[in-house]
C-alpha cells in the first residue's frame, strides 16, 4: 500500500505506469475485486457527480430545508451565459459545478463523497470543467477519479479528512489537493509536477478551520467548495509550468495534521466558533433549532 | 501500522444521502454496526453523542442517519432521511441525549449506541473519523465486554478454542488478522480478528454457513 506520496511518485516513475494504474493494481490486490469490478464501481461513483451537477444547476436549482443555501448554481450559470466573468469561464464553470454539488449535498440529496460530503463539490467541480477545457472521454474521467484517490489515501491515512479533527483544510484543502494532482496527470504532467500540485495546493488552504453556521453543512461549506476548485486549478496550472512547492507533498500533509491537532475545539466542527459564532449565525440558528438546540427530539 | 482508509473507495466514496459524510453517512456505518451486531428488530433504542456530535447532530442529519443504520438501510438509501418516522411507525423507541462530557472513547465524532428488546441488549460505542468511515471502539453483547482497536472490518466469532484454530486456518487464505483477542464471559468465549481486508460478500457468507453466530463488521464503501 502507497503510504507516502514520494513512494508513489517514485513507483509511477521506475514501473513507468500512470498513478491510476498503480491505484487500480493496489485496489485489486487489497480488494481482490476483480479489475472490471472496480473500474464499473468508479465509473457509476462518476455517474452520481454527473447527476448532482445537473441536478443543481436545472431549472430553479435545489433548495435546503433551511434556506441558507440553493439557487446559486444557477445564478451562476445564468451569469456565466452573459459571457463576462472576470475570472474566465473555465474556472467559473469549475465553481458552478462544485456550487451545484454541494447544494445538493445541503438539500440532502444523493452525492459521492470526495473524500466527504462537505467537500463534495471540489473534485467533480474540477473534473466535468476540465471534460470540456480538455474534451476527456467517460474512461479518461474515471482514469482522473483512480489518480485523485491514490493521493487521497495517502492524505486521509496520514493526516486525517473529518472536520471535526483537522478543519476545514482536512476536507476542502484535501480535495482541492486531490483534484490538482488528478488535473496535472490528466493534463500530461508527470507524477513529480502532480505531487508538486498536490503540496501547493494544500499549503495554499492550511489552517482553514471548520465553522458551520448552526451545525449545518451549508455556510460556508458551500462557498468553500468554490476556492477548492479554484485553488485546485491555480495549483494544477503552477506545477504544469514548472513551479514547485520548495516543501515536498508528505511534509505538507504531515505539517496539515500538525495545524488540524492545533486547532481549538471551537473551529473543529461544533458550530461554536469563527462564522458560526457571529451574530447572525446565531440569529440564524435560533431561528432554525430555537433557544436549546438540544432540547428538540 | 494501522490504515483505516484500506480502499480507493473510502476516498472516492461512499455515495450517500447528504449533508455529512462523517455525521451523517459516518453515523448510518455505526448505526449499521450495530445493526450487524443486534441482528434483530430493537424495541428501544438510545443514542448517546459526544462533542462535536453532541453540538452539531441536528443540522447535520445525524439522528435519522443513525437511526436509519440501526434499521439496516445503506447511507444511499432514499428512506435514510425518514428513518426516524420509519422507526416510530415500527413501535420503536427513541432516545438522542446529547453529552456534556468528553468522548470515553476519545474522539470528537462519537455516538454510543444502545439497543435493546425483551430478548437481549447491547452496546456499541463507534467513531465517524471522517469521509465515511469509521471506527468501532467497544462492544457489550452476551455478556462479553470487546475493545478493538477501532479500525475495520472486524471479524467477532463466539465458540471454542478448536472453533478459533480452525476460523484462524480460513481466515489465513483470506487475508491478513492484523490483530486478535480472546475475549471470555463465565464458560463462554469470544474471538476477535481485526482483518486486513474487507472481504467480498460470498467470503463472509461461506464463514457464516459454519459459524452463524459470527459477526462481520465492515465500512459503507
């Protein structure tokens, strides 16, 4: 098992195969699933984030429960067809893509986790732009979602992904992290400028903290998204150039969990502290739990 | 050392009902545990959160997720949000108290889950450590008090010492038991294996048609 991001790069260099396919043989051999199996398993993981996109962008869009959130996408679609983003329209694309996701996510529809449903909207918001910007077909983009999660693995076993014990750099840096190395091998980069992605990429988001309004995956869990495509795709065109991090990938991810311990209880998920604790998310949680939050069955 | 993230699916998955993939697809994993373990409809269940599921269970799902993990369903199920009515039409009845003090197994996503009916009870205590996946920190069934390490799956077999010898032999071209205890409650006893995999669902079945009492617990993905 890759357990270290140095360890992958150098494996994809001496046996001269792209990381997917280390991914691929390492699933099978810890799986014993056939090859087949785990090809048609990604590929349906690729069919949800095809529907969640869609979903949030058609008609309307969706709404949460709450109504913090939901409409956006669209709003964003809608401005993306006047044809004047100060931005460029890849990287709105990218941000209306994660956007839809993650309002999905809020109004409990159905999503993959990438690596979780607060981050949900980062990966695929990358990978459906990048399926236009560089025409990808269906075994490309499943190609993308194998080399995401071999640098994924690598994050979550070293350094952790919940909110709750690394922040919000744990979710959103990691799957912004995950989505540039994936887009530079998709692109034509070498595992080295992936790993490159991957480092600048995290160190860009370190210490962002996790501070949901009222406990709810909503704000600003769903704006954040929009930097992680961002960031992901700044990163991914850095390392394409030649630019690199100066500290490698597995410092970083170590230098992560070292912040993601350091953080107080407040700004790790209990809604307690940052934007949650400001005075309209306090309104906003009375309005929506009242008074004792925990009185209610 | 130990992994707990062991597939490419717990990184590129699970697929799951929003809004949380610790709090609400994570929380569903250990309802799901002890489902796995109860084997059996609960007339009564309580659930016990910690920390930051304390603080957050209502905005992120976590009750009807639990809930809907008790009953069986997977976190892409379309009744998970309505697992809490689905329970109260099936006469079910539900506690959620939400902790004060730390996490007695020390992480902040913990749900301690208590299930009981006019025949047994038990007690499953289970952390969400992020993405879906999750650890199962202590089990009371039977009389026996288990403490894994946490990570799965988990492999818990009640029988005899010629039982553990042979289950070891069959485990042993399966896969890797990265851990094991015995476990004993007056003249019965317990095995646990801690695998490397997760097994395919034919491997478990083929276990289960000698050993019927076992239990299998494994992730969401």
């Amino acid at each position: 098992m890759y357990m270290h991001v140095s360890e992958l790069v150098a494996a994809a260099q001496v046996k001269q195969q792209p990381i997917y396919e280390l991914m691929i043989t390492q699933e099978m051999s810890v799986t014993h699933a056939s090859r087949d199996d785990i090809w048609q398993a990604m590929g349906r993981n690729l069919d949800v984030m095809a529907a969640a996109i869609e979903k949030g962008a058609a008609g309307e869009g969706v709404h949460s429960k709450t109504g913090l959130t939901g409409g956006e996408a669209v709003l964003l679609k809608k401005y993306r067809e006047k044809g004047h983003t100060l931005a460029g329209d890849t990287v709105m694309e990218a941000v209306q893509n994660a956007v839809a996701t993650s309002e999905v996510n809020a109004a409990m529809g159905v999503v993959c986790a990438t690596p979780t449903a607060g981050s949900a909207g980062t990966l695929p918001g990358v990978l459906f732009t990048l399926k236009d910007r560089l025409d990808l077909n269906r075994d490309q983009m499943i190609q993308f979602l194998f080399t995401a999660g071999a640098f994924g693995m690598i994050i979550a076993n070293n350094a952790g992904i919940a909110g709750a014990t690394g922040g919000c750099q744990a979710e959103v840096g990691s799957a912004s992290a995950m989505a540039a190395s994936a887009a530079v091998a998709i692109a034509g980069g070498t595992p080295e400028q992936s790993s490159e992605a991957l480092a600048i990429a995290i160190s860009n988001l370190l210490g962002l903290v996790c501070d949901p309004v009222a406990g709810l995956v909503e704000l600003p869990c769903v704006k954040r998204n929009a930097i992680g495509v961002g960031n992901a795709l700044i990163a991914a065109d850095m390392a394409l150039a030649g630019c690199t991090n100066k500290i490698p990938a597995d410092e970083v991810i170590v230098a992560m969990d070292k912040i993601g311990k350091n953080l107080p209880d407040s700004l790790r998920e209990t809604g307690l502290g940052g934007l949650a604790a400001t005075p309209t998310a306090v309104r906003i949680k009375e309005r929506i739990f009242g008074h004792h939050p925990t009185a209610q069955a | 050392m130990t992994v707990n993230y062991k597939s490419v699916f717990d990184i590129i998955g699970p697929v799951m009902i929003g809004p949380s993939s610790s709090h609400t697809a994570g929380a569903c994993a250990i309802g799901r545990a002890a489902h796995s373990i109860f084997k059996t409809k609960p007339t009564d269940i309580v659930i016990h959160y910690y920390d930051s599921f304390a603080k957050t269970h209502k905005g992120h799902g976590t009750d009807y997720a639990i809930i809907s993990g008790i009953l069986g369903f997977a976190p892409d199920d379309a009744r998970v949000p309505y697992a809490i009515k689905l329970a109260q039409d099936a006469g079910i009845n539900m506690t959620f108290i939400a902790e004060v003090k730390a996490s007695p197994i020390h992480h902040p996503n913990t749900a301690i889950i208590e299930l009981k009916n006019q025949q047994k009870s038990i007690v499953v205590a289970g952390c969400s450590i992020g993405g879906g996946t999750i650890e199962i920190r202590e089990i009371k069934m039977d009389g026996f008090d288990i403490k894994p390490r946490g990570p799965l799956p988990i492999l818990l077999v009640p029988g005899s010492e010629a039982d553990h010898h042979m289950i070891t032999k069959l485990l042993s071209k399966l896969t890797e038991v990265t851990d094991q205890k015995h476990y004993q409650a007056e003249d019965h006893n317990l095995y646990e294996y801690d695998l490397d995999r997760q097994l395919q669902h034919t491997e478990v079945q083929k276990l289960a048609a000698d050993y019927g009492q076992l239990v299998y617990l494994q992730g969401v993905s």
